[in-house]
C-alpha cells in the first residue's frame, strides 16, 4: 500500500488557491457587502460560484417607444432632454428622454441625489437604460431603471440573471462578483467517469459554471439543464466519496468473523404463533453473511411501524451469542430500552440465554452485579441507553452491537461504542422506524449497507382511519365511553403541554382534567416535562389495564407497546407532521382487537393540512406516506433539521435527484472498489474535487487510508 503522504496531498492543491480567498478581494464587494454575505455562508470567490441565480429577467431591446408594450421590461438608447426636479416634498425627480424619432419616456426616481442624476444622466447624451415601463396618466415612465450606462457600453442581457439576496447586498454586486469569481475558476481535469458524462451530455465543470451563470431562458434555471445537472451530480458524488471511503475504512478495521449453528435461532422461531415475513428473512440473511465475512458489517435496518425489526434484532443478536459472543442493544430513552427487555425477554426464555437490562436509573448492588457479569460472560445480550457508552461497562467478547434510531445518536457516539470490542470492534446493526424515502436514505447513511423490511408481519390488524371535526368533540368522548365499558384502551394524544397564549391548541392538561371529570380513575396523562418516574407509573398503570384511558403528548411517538390499546384519538392532527401522525397512528393494531384511529380536526383546514390527513386516512404504508411528506415538507423538516445529519448542498437536490444519488453512490463505490489509492488519472482529479468541495472528512479518510 502506497505511503498515506503519497496518497493525499499535505493541504489544498495550490491550483484552487484563488478560489478561497476572502470574498472581499472580487471587485465592487466592501467591507459591510462581505459582512453581510457571511450571514449567508458566502465567504470566498468559491462560494460565490456554487451560489446559482435562482431567477431570471427578460428584457426586450426596443428601438422606438413607439413599440412598447406596457407593462413591460426593456432595454433602449435614450437621450435626456430634460431634468424636471420635485416641485413639493416626497415628489419625484423627473428626467424626461427622447428617443430620437419623436417619442419620449419618462425616468422616475423618488429621493434621489440631483448632482448624481445630472451625472449620470446629461442633456444630450445618448445613454442605455433598462427596466420596467408602465403607463402613468397615459404616459410611458420607468421608475428608478435597473440599468444606465453610456452608449458604448455593452446592454445589459436579453436574459438576465437573478441572484438569491441577502439584506445589504445588490443584485448587481453578486452579479458583478460572481462574474469576477468565475474567473478564478480554473480548467481542472474531469474527475466524472467518461462513459458517464458521455451518456449524460454534461459540459465539463469550468463551462457547467460558466452556462449555469448566464441562463438564457427560465429552462436554464431548472434543475433538469445539463450544466447544473452535472453541477449537482459534482456535490452528490463528492458526498458519496465520503460515504464510501468511511465505509472502506470501516470494514478495513479487522473485523470478528462470528458464525452461528443456528440452535438458538431454531429454538425462538419454534416459540413463535407464525413464521417470520419474506423481508425478515431476507434481511436475517443479509445480516448472518456480514456477521459471517472478515469486514466489519455496518448496515441499516429500516422498516415500517410494526414490520418487526425487534424479531430481526433478536435474531442477529443470536448469531453473536451462538458464536460466543455478547451482543448490545441500545435505545435513545429509558421507557424505549425496558420496552425493548419486556418484548425481548420471552425470546430470550425461549432460546435459553441471559438477557438484562442497564440504564440510567441502575444504582448501587443491583448495577454493580450487572456490571460484573457483564465482564465476566454471565450476561448474553444487554439492553441499556446512551448509559452502555460509559467507561466502566465492559464486555467479556461483544460481537453485535444493534442501535435503535440512529438518528438520536451522534458519529461520536458510534466510534466510542466501537472501542468497547475488546478484540476487534464489534458489528453494528442500527435500526430505523422512519421510513426514509431511498434518496434520503442514501444521502443520510449512504455508508450503510441497507437492508428494508417492506410487509408486515401476520397477526398485525389494518387501522380504521376517521377524519373527524372537533366540533363532534362531545360524540367522540361518548364513543370512546362505550369502547372502555367493553374493556377497550385509549390513546388521547394533545400537541401540547399548557396552554399558551400564541396558540389556540388545546393542552393535554385541560384535556385531562376533562376526561378525569367524564372517565375518573380510568384516565392517566404523560408527558415530558414530568419527572420520569411520574410517567413510567402512569404507563405501568395503563400498561397493566389499572387505566383505560392514557393522555398523552408525542412522548408516545416511537417505541410504545400496549397490544391491548385499539384506539388512537389524536386532537388538532393537521398540526403534526405526516411521519409523526403515522409513528402516533401505529402504536395501535398491535393486538387482536379491531383498531381505529381518529384524526381529530379544526375546520377550516389548510390545504396541506387537508393532503395530509387525507394521506393518511388512505394508506398505511410508511414507504409511501415519507415520499409524499418529503413533496410536502422537505428533506431537512422531514428528519428534524437539527439532527437530520444531512449535508447542506448548494446546488444538488437529494429530494428531486435521487436517481442521481443513486447514480453517485454506485460510481463512488465501483471507483474505490477498481482505484483503491486514488493513483490515476481519475482518482487524482477526484481528490481535488474532495478538496473544491471541502469534504474535509474524505481527505483525512484518504490520509489516514
């Protein structure tokens, strides 16, 4: 393997040098421009060049004001015949032009400086002006023109170019500035696979720019036109390089080789009412041939709301355990790791091993012995929180480690449960139930192997699904009387906590206080400004049928599991989000009793809050409610933008270009797989890219490769 100096180089190739200069050293951009430009991520030549225009401005060259037609956007050669000043305070300055075969066009400024107009504009001299004509009192006037300039000048463009703004910036200055910055771009080689830009018809990346920044028409401004295509494939492959070299390094760490016999396995399924689904099989497959190979596995278990990822857990955790081994399986909350041991612990019995639990709450002689046994082999697969990451937990031999809802974990959060393998760190398994739409997916954990639990498993009820006005309220109430007189339980979810004077949203403590009124002791509430041992109480209680009725804010959203519960009432639903409707939605139809959720809402709803609803009234395919959410909302509102994880591209698109997502991971995969040291031709064209594009990560992946 070639030196890790060869392989990168000690800092940026000087080629891109001025490219990440200060964006104050472009021509026409001052001090207080650049401040301003900083507060929107704009602070280099090369900033400025992936900042595409966003919009466009046709204007028409007319020769005579004669061919006007107004109201309209024009170019056109005036002389100035005539400076009328304000004759009263807040009037207009006048400057009244001819265009030299008897027609006359007024020029309007309001607050101007007269020396500045008289500059600007002199009597007699032939001058390009440019902007929006109207008719006043049936008089053609422009209102402060866009553009003057002398004769000689070249006209502003037929098309032009419009650019996102921040306050304290002018169109003309990021126009003016990116036509500077663009000539710093320099000719670079091409580092997308020949065949590829072939097929495609991409211009190379210095004439992509140069196209993308002077459209010629609004078709030149959608994301489908070949120069920012190629643009966005650059960032999206860029990515993807990342991705697949934190991969490569991941599975190049030595890895435990762990093979099971298959008894304890054989054992768990023979203790189940059915036999696993087509896609747990599948995906227990996937996982065994990972466990199975020298790399490291790290692959991404997605399934829906009740597509039994916790049979597919346990399954894999097994495979350690025949091997051996240990095996950990950590959830985001305390409530979600007990949740786990409770639905873990009669396949555990089944397959005869130890299975325990460890939290935050653990204290004194009980986590002490846990510890120990921990350490010592006793214990075969752990359940625990973020708790498991701390120093003094030790395992004797962990092979598999399971994360449930990755996204509530941080990169750093990973690398440190690695080290806990003793021998090699173990392989990861992280479990998701948010469906995420495939490009989302890929941009988000495109270093994951996936593997997608896409049916239910039997036994799983479909939901009746109502929309229903909350001016029913009353009739709700008594149906869900009857419903608990016949032994029934109820979700009643609130959006909030208390009531609060910017929102008319009703809160869950009033909504509890009602019910107690109506239902007594048979009502209890959650939510998360309560202490946690108040709430673990009050779901005890609703858990163990001591409550009917659970009111409750999206504390609920993920991971609560009460086969008994067949009614879900969610009040105000048009103020949720669609994936958290469906999380909310499918915490009933766990059991054997008909479900029903009703999606309680305040009329007049909006149009998005109407598609919504409607969605979800008509499917339960989680698939397919994330890809109409991501239409609806977006990818970074979709996960939560804070800790979406999800890199901030200037051009790309991943909601609308998945196919070239797709595209991106499989050519980045295929090119570390064929140029392992980034050695040709390619591969040194790559490494600048990585460089332009300041995927920082990649390069020190490279370094340390």
């Amino acid at each position: 393997m070639a030196e890790p100096d060869r392989i990168a180089p000690k800092g940026r190739p000087p080629v891109l040098f001025p490219l990440f200069a200060g964006i104050e050293t472009l021509p026409g951009i001052g001090p207080k421009a650049a401040e301003a430009l900083a507060g929107v991520n704009i602070t280099r030549p090369r900033d400025l060049i992936f900042t595409l225009p966003h919009a466009g401005i046709a204007r028409r060259a007319v020769a005579r004001v004669a061919d006007l037609r107004p109201p309209e956007i024009v170019t056109m050669t005036l002389s100035p015949s005539r400076h009328a000043a304000p004759t009263g305070k807040g009037r207009p300055y006048r400057v009244i032009c001819e265009d030299g075969q008897g027609g006359d066009l007024v020029l309007v400024f309001f607050h101007p400086r007269r020396d500045w107009l008289e500059r600007e504009l002199p009597i007699g001299q032939p001058r390009i002006v440019s902007g929006k004509v109207e008719l006043f009192d049936g008089i053609a006037q422009m209102v402060h023109p866009d553009h003057i300039l002398p004769e000689h000048a070249a006209p502003p463009s037929d098309y032009e170019p419009v650019y996102p703004l921040t306050a304290g910036v002018t169109q003309r200055q990021m126009g003016k500035g990116a036509e500077a910055a663009l000539t710093r771009a320099p000719e670079l080689a091409e580092w997308i696979d020949p065949d590829l830009l072939k097929r495609e018809g991409w211009p190379g990346w210095q004439a992509a720019l140069i196209q993308a920044h002077a459209p010629k028409s609004p078709a030149d401004l959608a994301v489908s036109s070949k120069p920012r295509e190629r643009l966005a494939y650059d960032e999206l492959f860029a990515h993807q390089m990342t991705l697949a070299l934190a991969r490569r390094q991941h599975r190049r760490g030595k890895g435990r080789q762990s093979r099971g016999d298959g008894g304890l396995r054989q054992r768990v399924l023979d203790s189940l009412p059915w036999p696993p689904t087509g896609a747990q099989r599948r995906a227990v497959a996937e996982i065994e041939a990972d466990l199975a190979a020298p790399e490291r596995m790290n692959r991404l278990l997605q399934g829906d709301v009740g597509a039994g990822k916790t049979l597919v857990a346990m399954l894999s955790l097994l495979i350690a355990v025949e091997a051996g081994g240990q095996g950990v399986l950590m959830a985001p909350t305390e409530i979600l790791a007990r949740q786990h041991l409770k639905a873990l612990m009669p396949l555990a019995q089944a397959a005869g091993i130890r299975i325990e639990a460890l939290t935050g709450r653990d204290k004194g002689d009980a986590r002490a012995n846990i510890l120990t046994d921990l350490a010592e082999g006793r214990i075969d697969i752990l359940v625990g929180t973020h708790a498991v990451f701390q120093d003094e937990v030790r395992f004797q031999d962990l092979r598999l480690a399971v994360i449930d809802e990755q996204h509530r974990f941080g990169v750093a959060q990973r690398v440190k449960l690695a080290a806990k393998g003793e021998a090699a760190p173990p392989d990861v398994l992280v479990m998701t139930a948010t469906p995420i739409p495939r490009s989302l997916a890929l941009s988000q954990y495109g270093d994951l192997d996936l593997s997608v639990l896409d049916g239910k498993p039997p036994g799983r009820k479909p939901i009746t699904t109502v929309m229903l006005d909350d001016r029913r309220m009353d009739e709700i109430v008594d149906r869900i009387g009857k419903a608990v007189a016949r032994g029934a339980r109820a979700y009643w979810v609130c959006p909030l906590v208390e009531e609060s004077e910017l929102s008319d949203l009703t809160a869950a403590e009033a909504r509890f206080s009602a019910l107690r009124a109506r239902f007594g002791e048979a009502v209890r509430m959650v939510h998360g400004q309560m202490p946690a041992e108040e709430r673990d109480a009050a779901m005890a209680d609703f858990v163990a049928g001591r409550a009917q009725i659970l009111v409750a804010t999206t504390v609920i959203e993920v991971g609560v599991d009460v086969p008994e519960a067949s009614i879900m009432v969610i009040e105000r639903a048009e103020s949720f989000g669609l994936a958290q409707l469906h999380q909310l939605r499918g915490r009933v139809g766990r059991g054997q009793a008909a479900s029903s959720c009703v999606l309680m809402y305040h009329a007049p709803l909006s149009e998005t809050g109407a598609k919504r609803l409607q969605t979800l009234r008509e499917t339960e395919d989680g698939f397919r409610i994330a890809e109409t959410d991501l239409e609806m909302r977006g990818a970074g509102d979709l996960i939560g933008t804070a800790q979406s994880g999800l890199p901030r591209f200037r051009i790309a698109d991943p909601e609308r270009q998945g196919g070239l997502m797709q595209t991106a991971q499989r050519d980045a995969r295929a090119f570390l797989e064929r140029d392992p040291e980034m050695s040709s031709e390619r591969g040194r064209a790559v490494r600048l890219l990585l460089w332009l594009l300041e995927q920082d990560q990649a390069i020190h992946l490279i370094k340390t490769g």
